[in-house]
C-alpha cells in the first residue's frame, strides 16, 4: 500500500470518528457532556484538516 493510499484511509476513519462525535453531541444529556464530546469532535476536525493538509501537498 503506497503512502497516499494509507493516508487517505487515516483521513477517512478521522472524518468517520467525527461524525460518531457529532451524532453523540446531539444526543448528550447534560450540557457537560455534549461540550466535552464538541471539544473531542473539534480535536479530531483539526487532525483531520492537518491530514487533508498533508495529503494537499
């Protein structure tokens, strides 16, 4: 598998882990919870657009 091939897959789960946190955030039951899960969900957002920067090179 070449580089670009593994990087791609490393982008697609980090941007299906965001999606999990998103769908989990508007289901949180207190507000504690739903702004720790934003803040991972916003973690994850800026590991993959430095992934998608990565690739863009």
């Amino acid at each position: 598998m070449d580089r670009l091939t593994e990087q791609m897959q490393k982008l697609d789960a980090l941007m299906a882990r965001a999606e999990q946190l998103r769908r989990q955030a508007h289901k949180g039951e207190d507000d504690f919870q739903r702004r720790m899960t934003l803040m991972y969900l916003a973690q994850t957002l800026d590991k993959a657009a430095s992934e998608a920067d990565e690739l863009a090179l």
